[in-house]
C-alpha cells in the first residue's frame, strides 16, 4: 500500500481531526490562533489517498526548540507506522530549518502515544497534575 506525506491547508486537517474519536471538534479558530505568526507545519499521512492522520508542529517557545501540538491517526489506519512516518517528516522538516529539539506534552492516559515516545528517543522533563492520575499532562523532548 502507498504511504505518502504531504502538507497540506488547516481545511484538511480539521476534517481528518473529525475523525479521531479521542479529540473533541475543535473550532478552527483555535488552531488559527496558536499558529497565527508562528513557523509551523501542518502535514497528513494518506494511504491509496485516503487520509489517515495528522500532525501539527510549531515554534511555541521560540527557544530552538519545535512543538509537536496535535498527532493523531484515524483508529482504522493504526498500527501501521503512520505516526512514525508523521514525526519522521517533521523531524527533518525541523531540522531543514535549523531546529534542535522536539517538545510535546500528552496526557498519562495516552498509553499509545507515551509508547511511541519512549520508544523513540523522547524523555521525561515534568508533569503536571490534571483532576485524576490518568489526566496529568507529560511533557517530554527530544534532541535532534
Ligand atoms: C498515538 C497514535 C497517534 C499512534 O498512531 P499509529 O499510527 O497507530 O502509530 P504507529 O503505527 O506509527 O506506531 C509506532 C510505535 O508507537 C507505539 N504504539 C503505537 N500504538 C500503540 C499501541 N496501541 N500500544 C502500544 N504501543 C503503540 C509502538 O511503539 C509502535 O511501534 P511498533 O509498532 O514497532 O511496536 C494513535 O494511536 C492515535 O491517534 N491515538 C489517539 C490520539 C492520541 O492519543 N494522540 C496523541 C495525543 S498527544
């Protein structure tokens, strides 16, 4: 089957958003906001052109660092490398241009995406309590 990524308009990425049942609908406005004067990256992952996930990334901190801000993949397309294949693109997207570090932070009861994670390289730098155990939000880097 054929992978691609490509970048693409925040007009694709809310509708493959709709289709991730863990994220809620978010108004577009929103993802306006967060990236308006930022460098930023929106791609999505297709299989035989059918979009399959997501990912947004953008310079939040402005401190060298890039921001993985939303990855998502749709539930009939997982497990099939499609998240690796999302970061790996952004990975050399921000290194092109001169970026040294990838942020993210996750909830505790992401279990897949914390998986993907540690698996790959990234470390734990704090938590922050949420209302339950399983609602802290993890935030974790990388170097590149
Ligand atoms: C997290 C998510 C993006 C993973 O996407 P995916 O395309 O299925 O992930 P990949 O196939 O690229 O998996 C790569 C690695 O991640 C880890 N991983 C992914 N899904 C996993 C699962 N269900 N259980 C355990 N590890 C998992 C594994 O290490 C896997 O490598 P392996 O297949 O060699 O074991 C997807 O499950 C998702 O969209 N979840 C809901 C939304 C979400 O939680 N987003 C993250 C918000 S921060």
């Amino acid at each position: 089957m054929t992978h691609t990524i490509r970048e693409v308009s925040l007009d694709e990425i809310m509708k493959i958003n709709g289709k991730i049942p863990e994220f809620e609908e978010e108004p577009r406005l929103k993802f306006e906001t967060k990236l308006a004067n930022k460098n930023h990256l929106l791609i999505a992952a297709y299989i035989e052109q059918q979009p399959a996930g997501y990912l947004i990334a953008y310079d939040k901190f402005g401190d060298g660092s890039i921001y993985c801000w939303m990855a998502g993949v749709i539930p009939s397309f997982r497990k099939q490398g499609i998240l690796s294949q999302l970061m790996d693109y952004q990975d050399q997207w921000a290194q092109s241009k001169g970026y040294n570090k990838i942020k993210i932070k996750t909830r505790n009861n992401r279990r897949s995406m914390l998986s993907f994670l540690v698996k790959n390289d990234f470390y734990f730098t704090e938590v922050n309590a949420g209302d339950t155990i399983e609602e802290n939000r993890i935030s974790l880097e990388k170097k590149l």
